[in-house]
C-alpha cells in the first residue's frame, strides 16, 4: 500500500512538471519583431566587419 502511494505521488509530480514546461515554453522568447531586428543588426555588423577587413 504504501509503495502504490510513492509511485502515485511521483507520478503526480512528474506529470505536473511537463505540464509546467509546456505551458512555460515560450515565455522566454521576445517577439518575432525584436527577432528580425536581431537578424537585421548581425547582418549589418558583418556587413560593416567585412568592409574594415578589406582595407
């Protein structure tokens, strides 16, 4: 009896941490905006990288 009481307790933990990280997923992650001006700013900072290396 007590070991089915252990392996429900685990299982109810293991179960409520994958839904925590499911629903938590992506809210670390800036919008799709601040993503392309990133992109925009890495492409210009080569940009500007390759000119000064030409010299």
């Amino acid at each position: 009896m007590k070991a089915f009481i252990i392996i429900v307790v685990v299982v109810a933990v293991l179960v409520g941490g994958i839904l925590t990280l499911r629903s938590s997923r992506n809210s670390g992650m800036p919008g799709q905006d601040v993503l392309d001006r990133a992109k925009q700013r890495g492409r210009e900072q080569a940009a500007k990288d390759e000119r000064e290396s030409d010299r």
